[in-house]
C-alpha cells in the first residue's frame, strides 16, 4: 500500500489547492461556511488578520477585499507564489515558529497547520504561537478534521471493506500512516479539539460543524456527478443550497457537531 507523501510533494505535484474551494460543491460548501464563521467572530476592519498556512490565499483575498490587513504564512512555496500573485502579504514559514512579534493580530486564522501536525507536541507549539501573536481578547480560529470523516466518507463511496484498517486506526489514534489520500494528515474529535484550544490558555471555545450532516450530500453529489450536468431532479432546489441550509441549521444542536467533516473551532486569548 502507498503511504502518505510529504506536504511539500502533494501541494505540488499531486494537489491543486488553488482551486479545491470552487471546483467541487464540498468545496464550495467549505468556503461558504468559513466565511459564515469568519464574520460571526472577526473584529469589524480595519483589523490586522494572521492566516497561518493560508495556502493559496483564497481566504485572504476574501479578507482583504472586505477592508482587513491580512498577512499570510505557509511552508510550500508553490502557495507562498500563489498568495504573492494574489495581491497577498505572504512569507514561507512554520505554524511552530512564527516571524512576528508579540499581540501583532487582531485575529488570527490556523486553517492547516492542526490538521498537518500530527504529534500532539506540534499541534501545541502551533497554538502557543497563534496565542503569542494575537492581542488579548483577540480570536483564533482553527480549523480541524473530523476523526469521524473516514468512516463515513468510506462508507458513502462503498469502499469501507478496502479502507477498514485505515478507518480503524484514525477512527482509534486520529493517525494512520497508510492514509495514502493525504499528506501527514491527523484527525480529531470533537472533544480533543476543545481541550487542546483549551489548554493553549484560550477561553470561550466553541467548536462548530463546519460543512456539517450538510456536507455529505456535497461529498455524494460530487462522487457521482463530477464534471457532468445534475439530472433535473437533483438540481433543482440548488443542492449547495439545501447543503447550508441543513448544516446551518444543524448548527444550533452541539450534539450535530459530530457529523461534520470538518470542524471549525474558536476561542479568545484571555
Ligand atoms: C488544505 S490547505 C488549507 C489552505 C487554507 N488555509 C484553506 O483553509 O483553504 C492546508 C495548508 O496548511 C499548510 N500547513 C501545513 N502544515 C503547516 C505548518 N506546520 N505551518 C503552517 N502551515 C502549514 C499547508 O501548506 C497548506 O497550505
């Protein structure tokens, strides 16, 4: 079995992250979501915005349109180019070692670097920066993915025989070194995430469902109709539509955080 490939090799050679927020209608649902959250818990701008592992850029394009002073970092090069192209201020760089001084941002986006971190010692070094260089009061905003998300990602696409031992070591340890689809990529659950926000000294954590129960109809549909017109019956109401609909409303439950794919957490420097 192929093992999972090095960051640098897959946001290269094997995964075009520039257009993974348009290209699919989970992707698209991601992107919806985010900027959802995003205005709930960012200060009005002017603000200064940190995006730790921004990759491309796209939500700080988003950011900067609407008025923010955003500055990105991210290690590969390849999306360091791509933000720089953008219009972004971005540097190469290392969630664990951050280039700014102390309470720099007025909020800070880490939407990467938890999930890509596997070691637990990493992931703290990670947040402990995030927590250095936001001002007091300020909100971190991590983005993880759902130890659950295998399971019935493999399941919908009826390859849980093939992907059992997989499934079961992430579904156990958050980590299966035989995870081929990804590169170092770790999971979470729900209540992992928290302690580890909270534990890093933030106060109000709340993790959310990011693309939600809503988000395995996206997951499905793109599965089976990728690059080819919806049949009518599908289309119509707007399936991206009913998709936020369903995890927006899912939203008000915290028991329905659990079917989300992806989780989006947040919580204030004290
Ligand atoms: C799936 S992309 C997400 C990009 C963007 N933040 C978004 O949410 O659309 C994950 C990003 O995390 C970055 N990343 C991984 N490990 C990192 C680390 N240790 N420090 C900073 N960024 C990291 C990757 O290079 C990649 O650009």
């Amino acid at each position: 079995m192929t093992t999972s490939v090095d960051l640098e090799t897959h946001y290269t050679s094997r995964h075009d992250e520039g257009s993974r927020l348009s290209s699919t209608l989970k992707g698209q649902l991601e992107l919806a979501r985010v900027r959802d959250l995003l205005e709930r818990y960012l200060p009005e701008p002017p603000a200064v915005v940190g995006d730790i592992g921004g990759g491309p850029g796209v939500h700080a394009s988003w950011l900067q349109k609407r008025g923010y002073d955003v500055e990105l970092l991210d290690p590969v090069q390849r999306h360091v180019d791509q933000a720089v192209a953008a219009g972004i201020d971005a540097v190469q760089g290392d969630a664990r070692r951050l280039p700014w001084e102390n309470e720099y941002f007025d909020a800070v986006l880490l939407a990467g670097p938890m999930y890509h971190l596997p070691e637990a010692a990493d992931r703290r070094l990670a947040l402990r920066e995030a927590v250095r260089v936001i001002r007091p009061g300020g909100f971190i905003a991590v983005i993880a993915i759902n130890r659950a998300a295998n399971l019935i990602g493999a399941t919908l696409a009826n390859k849980l025989q093939q992907r059992e031992k997989i499934v079961r070591e992430i579904l156990e340890t958050g980590f299966s070194p035989d995870n081929e689809r990804m590169a170092e990529t770790t999971y979470h659950t729900v209540t992992q995430l928290r302690t580890e926000l909270t534990n890093a000294g933030l106060r109000a954590v709340t993790v959310h469902g990011l693309t939600g129960p809503g988000g395995w109809l996206t997951v499905a549909i793109d599965a089976h109709f990728m690059d080819q017109p919806l049949p009518a019956s599908l289309s119509d109401p707007d399936p991206l539509q009913t998709a936020l609909a369903c995890t927006r409303m899912a939203d008000q439950y915290p028991e329905l955080i659990a079917s989300s794919s992806l989780l989006f957490a947040v919580g204030q420097r004290a």
